[in-house]
C-alpha cells in the first residue's frame, strides 16, 4: 500500500474519532469520495492500526444507529413550513 494511503487512512480515522462524524462528513473534510473514505476505514485501516480500526468501528457503529432518527428529523424539517392550509368555503 502507497504512503499516501495510509497516511491518508489514518488521517481520515482520527478525524471521525475527534468530531465523531460520520462517513460522508469525513469524505467531504478530506475531499474524497465517500466510497474511498469507507474503503479506508473500513479495509486498509484494520490492516495498518486495528486499534484506531476498533475504535472508529465504535463511532462508526453509532452513527449506523442513528441514522434513521437523523433520516426523520431531516425529512420532518423540511416539511415542517410546507403544509398547505385548506381553506372550507
């Protein structure tokens, strides 16, 4: 694996340990792909550190739980102004 890479990795894994953020937060902080971010952490990291590689698992794991609670307050905010008011005649 190329220096970059795991430098890179490693750089990525302990982003998302300090701001406990999640997958497309990182990729976008590192200008990558959001695929290339979760190959990193997800393949190359338990490879070069399993101990960073647990740790993200952790925070990674948590956001998985999350998601869908993050999925409905996003999906509630955004109809939260819409409703249309019938008006009876």
């Amino acid at each position: 694996m190329k220096d970059y890479i795991v430098e890179r990795a490693i750089d990525i894994a302990q982003y998302v340990l300090a701001n406990k953020s999640t997958v497309r937060e990182a990729a976008y902080a590192f200008c990558v792909s959001k695929s290339t971010a979760h190959k990193d952490l997800a393949e190359r990291l338990p490879e070069i550190d399993r101990q960073l590689y647990e740790q993200v698992a952790e925070v990674l794991q948590d956001n998985w739980d999350e998601r869908y609670i993050r999925g409905g307050e996003a999906t509630k905010q955004k109809y939260k102004g819409s409703r249309i008011k019938i008006q009876r005649i």
